[in-house]
C-alpha cells in the first residue's frame, strides 16, 4: 500500500554550521506520486531525503508518512526503503542472500524470505543471477539487486538516493526507463534524489527544486522548465539554460529553443525582433546551438540559441541577423529577487 509523505517547515542544522542545511521545507505527496528532489550538490536534497527516513534528525518541523508523525520513529518503523547511490550490496553474500537479508533481520521465515526474493528479482528481470556475488554483476544488475532487496521489505515508501549514479551515460538512459517502468507497476509513492535535470524531467510527476536549503519551485516536469519560478530554476533547469537580458529593473528570459531566425517564427505582429551576432556555432546531436550578442531586446547580452535540424536558413560565424522571440515565450523576473513577476513592457 503507498503512502503520502509530507514535511512540515522541516529544518536541519548540523552542529556548528552557520547555515541550514535544509531550512523550512514544505512538501506533500500524493499517493503513488514518483517525486524527484532536483538541485546541485550540497543544496539539502540529500539530507532532505536521509531526514524522512529517519536517518537524520529534524531540527524543527515535522515529517509525516500516512498523514502520522514519524519524529520519534526509528527507520525501521517509518515503512520506508531507501537504496543509496553506493547500493551497499555485501560482496561476500550471493544476490539472494542480500535479497533477503532484510527479512532475515526481520525474522521471517525462511520459505517466506525466499518466495518474496523470487518474487522481487523476477519483477527486476534478475531471477537468473540469483546465485552470483556482486562482482559478478554489471552496475545496472547491481542497481537492480539494490531495488529488489528494498522491494522485499514491502516498503510504503521508496526513497532513493541517485542510485544511478554510478553508472555510464548509456546504461543510466535504460536504468532510468527501468527504474520508470517499475514504479508504474508496483505503485508505491516514491522520492528520487538527483543533481541530474534529464534524470528529474524523465522520471518524475513532479520536480521539486532545492537550493540553499530551500525549496524553489515544486511542479510537474513542463510546469517548471517553461514557468520557472525564479532564476535559479530558470537557469540550473535547461541545457543550454535560459537566456536571461537585463532590462531595467527585470530580467527578461527566453528558452533558447524560444530564439530563432526572424524569416522562421510565426505569429501576427507578436515577436520580438532582435540582432544577433553570432560568435560561433555548435553541432550537437543534430541542433545547432548558436552563441552570440544580442541586441535591442534589453542590455546587450551574451545569449544562445538552439536551432533544431528543421530550421535550414544558413547561418556562419561571424554573421549578424534578426533573429527572434514569440511574446508567450517570454518571463520576467525581478532584477532584484530575481523572482518571476507579471508580464512587462517590452516594445519600444
């Protein structure tokens, strides 16, 4: 059965420190929901996630699993699994011994530990490496042994901890299809932490944005990339991230995918023209990503613009052409705060 999770004005302080290492978070799943704690290193997402499960100590606030209070609970109590970035397999155990290793703590029975570990590594597609040892595993079925020894425990919740991080580009791509496809089976309400923003838009219903402690943006995966809430998210979310044009007291930003050659953007008299001069090009994986000076939509500014394989105009270095933005594709935000704000004045 999933369970909700919500954290309360949850605030961590290490002993020591001059800041929070998470500092008043507020957040509640549904049941079932697949979360994904997104932010840079050391921006509180881990201790975030090590909090819940019972692993660190609040500070202030509370976490809540099922709608009661699990402050004074061990981990053990708290209906939660987590598998760590490590997987922390034992290399002198087999796969089926670390599978059920949990249940043994527990006291299971043997034919009962057994069944369920079956059970666990066929859903993981595993049930033929049950006999190895850890070193004789690729790091996806290690991954794989990790979630299956979570998975017998009958978690409510599933914390993982960039489980994927250990692998290369290709085998995370799969994992992370992997790693999908088996929550929509088993259903259990699951939180992802990531530094990764191509892991956080593929796997999660939402992305909740940390940094400095602080929660920034919480939404699903579109939400966030096209309204970002602040500059951080407008920048940290997006590769090339957002072009951001300083225009008296705001910021003006665009996606640049949203930049394009003028003789290419529709719309009735609603773009925003602009000249680019162009620095230079890149071809990557069938775009161009094209970096250059742009002028006339605020302050002179160093921009990018990604142009996909269809735009054909011809474009070299050197060159300077109108280029242009469609007006919906525009955010504003507070020079200041840098927080977004209402649709402001661009036109001369």
């Amino acid at each position: 059965m999933a369970l909700t999770v919500e954290v309360r004005g949850l605030t961590k302080r290490y002993h020591g420190a001059d800041t929070n290492a998470v500092d008043g978070v507020d957040i509640e799943t549904s049941d079932g929901e697949y979360l994904v704690l997104l932010g840079p290193s050391g921006c509180g997402k881990t201790t975030l996630l090590r909090t819940i499960a019972g692993l660190e100590e609040a500070t202030d606030g509370e976490v809540l699993i099922g709608g009661n209070v699990v402050n004074g609970l061990p981990p053990r109590a708290r209906q939660v699994a987590m598998v760590f970035q490590s997987y922390a397999l034992y290399p002198h155990k087999s796969v089926l011994q670390n599978i059920v290793f949990p249940l043994k703590a527990l006291k299971t029975p043997k034919e009962e530990r057994e069944q369920k570990a079956k059970w666990a590594a066929e859903l993981l597609g595993i049930e033929g490496l049950l006999d190895r040892k850890p070193r004789q595993l690729s790091g996806g079925e290690r991954q794989r042994v990790a979630l299956a020894r979570a998975l017998v425990r009958e978690p409510s919740v599933f914390l993982l901890d960039e489980p994927l991080s250990n692998l290369d580009a290709k085998l995370r791509a799969s994992a992370r299809d992997e790693l999908k496809q088996f929550q929509s089976r088993v259903g259990t309400t699951t939180i992802y932490v990531t530094h990764d923003q191509a892991e956080a838009m593929g796997l999660g219903d939402r992305i909740a944005v940390m940094y400095e402690g602080k929660l920034r943006q919480i939404g699903p995966p579109r939400e966030v990339y096209e309204d970002p809430a602040d500059t951080f998210v407008a920048t940290f979310l997006g590769s090339p991230p957002m072009n951001l044009v300083p225009r008296g007291d705001h910021l003006v930003g665009f996606r640049p995918e949203s930049l394009l050659p003028a003789e290419v953007v529709s719309g009735n008299g609603s773009n925003l023209n602009a000249r680019l001069e162009i620095a230079r090009i890149e071809y990557l994986s069938g775009d161009r990503h094209v970096y250059g000076t742009l002028h006339g939509l605020g302050e002179e500014t160093r921009v990018i613009a990604r142009l996909p394989a269809t735009v054909t105009v011809p474009l070299e270095d050197g060159d300077g052409r109108e280029f242009a933005v469609h007006e919906r594709d525009l955010r504003f935000f507070d020079a200041e705060t840098g927080k977004q704000t209402a649709p402001q004045p661009v036109r001369a």
